[in-house]
C-alpha cells in the first residue's frame, strides 16, 4: 500500500494496523497524522511499550499514560481502584484517537488491560472505547514477555484484535535510500531466504574495523556477555570507584520482583567516564528508559552522577523509585537507586527501539529466531555493522510470523482497492465526518493558525536540544550547580545573563523565548536559576494571574498537607506532576513552574 493511501484511511477515521519493513516510513506517516489531526484541534494520545520507543513520536508510555505503574495484566478490583483517579478521568474523557507505536513489543495482556480501561472511563462496550484506534509495528521484532507462555505471545492473537476491525495497512514502497543493501538484506530475512550475495555481506564485515566517526553500541544476546563486557571495561578506568546501594523498603520476596522485572541493580558501580543508559523515564529531569550518555563526574554530598547526554544535555541523577502494588494500589514493596546502568555493551532485547549510528553484533549465541533482525534493524547503514559472529538461528525469523505476514499482505491489498473504489465525494464525506464526530475544526483560518502554531513548537523544541550551554539543578526547586563552560561572571555573556538582560527589561517569557529563538520551559528554567543566584532580582511582571496562583498555592498546601513521599523529591521538594494532577491537568507545566517561583517552598 502507498502512504497516500494509508494516510486517507486514517483521515477516515478508521481503526487501523499501519506495519512495513524498514525505509518504508511508518513513522513519518504517522507524524503525518498527529499534525493533520492537531491542525484540526483534535488532540491524539500518543503511547508505546517503552520509553525510547515513545520518544520517537513524542507520546508516554502505555503504563504512564493508563497510570498502572509496572503491571501487565489488571484485576477488576485494580480497576475500581483507577475510576477514582481524576487524572486519569481529566485524560480520557476527550480522548478521540489512541495511537500505539512498537505494538509488537505490547504483551497480549497490557493491549488487554488498556481496552478495560478505556471501556470503564468511556462508558462504552465497543473495543477501546470507541475511539480511534491506530496500531504501528513490526512483528518480526521480538516478541514481548507474556504470562500467557508461548500459546499467545503477540497482541495479534488475541480475541480483542480480532474485534477491533482493524483495516491493515501494509507499507511496501520504499523512501530511505540511505542503505539499500542494509535494507535488502533485511527484506530477505522477512521473507525466510537469505541470499548467498547478502551471506556475502555478512562475511565482508566481520570484525570489520569501523571509521574513526562511528561510536559503536555492542549488542549481545546474552546477559552474562553484557555483564562481562560492561564489567572489564570499568575496570580499565583508572579513576575512584563510586558505588550506588539501593533503599530498599518490603518483604524481600517483592523486593526480589522488581529486581526481576526490571534493569535496576542493588548495587551500581560507576567511574567518571563510564558509558551509561538510563533505565527509567523522568520527562521533567530530560531522559527516558534508553537514553544513552557518558559519567562525566560527580555532585554534592551524595555524589550524584552527573551524565551528560548525546545531546550535548547535561544531567545530575538523583534517585528515581520502582515500587509493587497490590490491586487496591497500596505499596507493597519499593526500591530507590540511580536509574543508570553501564552501556558499553547492551542486550539485543534492550536494545529494541532504539536507532544506532554503529553496533558491534555478536549473534555466535543467538538462541531466539527474530534476535538477527532486531540487532541488524537497529543500524543506520551497513557501514556501521562490526559483525562479531553467527550462527543458524541468528538469521531466522518465527514461523508463525512469517505466515501472518502474508495474511497481513493480503489484507492490505484489499483495502488497497476499497478505499480506491471510493469516489472523491464519498472520501470527502467520510473525512469530514470523522472530524465532526471528534469534535474537531473544518474552519480554513483556524487550521491554518494551528498549523503555524505546531512549526514554531517544532522548532522551539530543535533549539532547545541545540543549546550548548547548559546549566543543571539537582533538586527540581533547590540550589542549581552549573556544569561545563562559562560562569556568571565569565568574559563570555552566558544565556542566563542573555535571559537575564531581556527579564530586566520587563519582556515576558513568551517573548524571551520568541526573541532568542529558544523553548519556553528553556527560560522558565533560566528564571528559576537567575533568581536563585540573584534572590532579590525583581520578575513581579511575570507573576501569574491571581486565579492560576492561588490554584498552585492551594495544591502545593494540600499535597504537603498528605505527604505522601512518592509526591516529593530527595531534598524534600514537591514534584511538579502531582500538582498538575492535583489541579487536574488544567494549568500547564510551563505555568505551574513560574506560580513556583513565587511560593516558599
């Protein structure tokens, strides 16, 4: 099917399973989408299994966004439990289109769990709720870990997939040009019948020396290798060892769970220089569960690490919490550590999701059909490949997958010639329709308004990754340390002090950020730190309104009134998402953040 094609049927407002090989755009085509939609004020959940994976379309992840902590599979008495969650009720009620990335790596009970929720919150029997169900994947990558064992191991087979009447949309044109071979080579493994030409590839490139430009990840199969590697090459490091204990709180058989389910050690051991991945998602601090950076030393009294990022971003890590609940969402067991572990070398299950400019592969002890693909998918080109060893299973791919996949193929072609048999007008209304029932906007002006409001939010959002200068603050409302270049008093004028010169001339936040070309939580942040330095700077213009302050002040009393401990940071500061939650999503972060700066906190 071709991507102008898919892209009607979405416009349709038709439940669809977007899938293709690599280089054919799944993900262009749904950012396609999100902005269509967007532009026409109907706003889409954006959700995936993982947190790299979610930040590849700008969504949460599926247990984020449903709010049910680490679990797969929820209990009706669990469900009760949520009904009473105004957050989750503020999120869903309006929700109009769910789009779910990466459904391949979704267990068949998480897809079962969110259809439950959405059922319960929308009053409605229809599958999901009723709303607009968009599914992306692959399912030749990995399958998921499911309790169901090996009798259903994939969303696809279940009843509930079955139900959803999901239009197949399978993309076949290819538009990535960068690496034909790579992307051959991958079409072949799709198919069952790898070519001798491309055996041949594989040969050219084993323990091939890769160019001085490429920084390699190393992808194994096993995690005794990883460990291995990871190990020795901390060991080579000649600066102090630091090691991390976990707080750990519950009966160590729930303890031992969450060490289980998760990449969080009980001891972590860390040396300025060592490669890291964080293994938790904190929107707010700027990472996510993947993202990828170096040690490059160490803060305060605790020694918190400080990691800068690929980015050029630079992060001092406090300790994040992995907890069990119970089905009345009572606590039963937590630990708090570093949310890094070390990434010279990763898992080839770890790594799923991720795009990596080079990867040193080792597949001599592939024990998983699929494991092949994943590893070699995850590359840009096939220059990047230093090819480590292989063996009979490396290159295979699941049976059962192979056969769904031409069924899929099949299933495209026919909605290829349904929505072709469709006249203009009949398109149009089905398009139109769609837009009424979600609530959306047909107004030309407003569209376009719209549509010039999502570009500059795009490009405030490239230039706040650009912005080399970056200062870090370890508590979220205490002191700020600064990191790398440039000091307050430096010969070089900083951007605090290019903020600093613009707030002393009275110019609001939306123009600093307008003028300076950068995202405005960016010189809210910058606000925050001047005033820190400078605490009788005066910023009165900027108070919010009266009503937005006295809503922020009442929510912080309240919370600090339950003190409840998830909703607080180390240094005893509160977090930003339980006010938001509090205040049941209707201030935004940008606003609770600057109603802080004028509270004792």
């Amino acid at each position: 099917m071709k991507q102008e094609i898919a892209l009607g049927i979405l416009r349709a407002g038709r439940n669809v399973f977007l899938t293709g090989s690599a280089g054919t755009g799944k993900t262009y085509l749904l950012n396609q989408y999100v902005d269509y939609l967007k532009e026409r004020d109907i706003k889409p959940a954006i959700v995936a299994p993982t947190g790299i994976a979610a930040s590849h379309i700008g969504g949460m992840t599926i247990h984020s966004f449903f709010g049910i902590g680490i679990m797969e599979k929820i209990s009706d008495e669990y469900l009760e439990q949520l009904k009473y969650r105004k957050f989750l009720h503020n999120r869903l009620k309006n929700l109009k289109v769910l789009v779910i990335d990466e459904v391949s790596m979704v267990s068949p009970e998480l897809f079962i769990s969110m259809d439950k929720i959405l059922r319960a919150f929308k009053y409605s029997a229809e599958p999901f709720g009723g709303v607009q169900l968009i599914l992306s994947g692959d399912f030749f990558q990995l399958p998921p870990v499911s309790s169901s064992g090996q009798a259903m191991r994939f969303a696809w087979q279940t009843e509930l997939w079955q139900n959803s009447n999901l239009r197949v949309c399978y993309l076949e044109e290819k538009f990535r040009q960068d690496d034909s071979v790579l992307i051959n080579i991958l079409d072949e493994i799709r198919s069952g019948e790898v070519s001798e030409d491309s055996m041949e590839v594989f040969r050219s490139r084993f323990k091939k020396k890769l160019a001085n430009k490429f920084r390699a990840t190393r992808l194994y199969t096993h995690n005794v290798d990883v460990d291995s590697i990871n190990e020795a090459e901390l060991n080579k490091l000649k600066s102090p060892l630091k090691k991390f204990q976990s707080f750990n709180k519950g009966a160590r058989k729930e303890i031992e769970k969450i060490f289980k389910t998760s990449l969080v050690t009980e001891e972590l051991k860390l040396k300025k220089d060592v490669a890291v991945i964080f293994i938790k998602n904190n929107y707010e601090r700027g990472y996510i569960n993947g993202t990828l950076g170096k040690v490059i030393g160490f803060a305060g009294e605790d020694e918190a690490p400080i990691v800068e990022i690929f980015s050029g971003r630079k992060i001092i890590v406090d300790r994040e919490e992995w907890r069990v609940e119970n089905d009345k969402g009572e606590i039963k067991a937590s630990v708090k550590q570093i949310p890094l572990r070390l990434a010279w070398a990763l898992t080839i299950h770890k790594s799923q999701g991720m795009t990596l400019d080079a990867a040193e592969i080792d597949l001599s002890k592939t024990f998983e059909v699929g494991q092949g693909y994943v590893a070699l998918s995850r590359i840009k080109s096939i220059e990047g490949l230093r090819l480590m060893g292989l063996n009979d299973v490396a290159l295979r791919v699941d049976e059962l997958v192979l056969k769904i996949d031409q069924e899929m193929k099949k299933l495209s072609q026919l909605n290829s010639l349904k929505w072709k048999s469709f006249s203009n007008k009949e398109k149009k209304k089905m398009i139109n329709d769609f837009i009424s029932n979600a609530e959306g906007t047909t107004d030309v002006a407003e569209i376009k308004k719209n549509r010039k409001n999502i570009k500059q939010e795009e490009k405030a959002k490239k230039e706040f990754f650009k912005e080399d200068n970056f200062t870090v603050n370890k508590s979220g409302f205490g002191r700020s340390k600064k990191v790398g270049s440039g000091s307050w008093n430096g010969k070089k004028e900083n951007t605090l002090e290019m903020t600093k010169k613009l707030l002393l001339a009275k110019k609001s936040v939306a123009e600093i950020a307008m003028q300076r070309g950068l995202a405005h939580n960016t010189i809210v942040d910058h606000t925050k730190q001047i005033i820190e330095l400078l605490p009788d700077f005066d910023i009165s213009h900027l108070k919010p309104k009266k009503k937005t302050q006295k809503l922020v002040e009442s929510a912080v009393e309240e919370i600090r009134k339950k003190d409840n401990s998830d909703d607080f940071m180390e240094n005893g500061g509160i977090k930003l998402r339980p006010i938001f939650e509090f205040l049941n999503e209707k201030i935004s972060y940008d606003d609770i953040k600057m109603a802080l700066l004028f509270i004792k906190l």
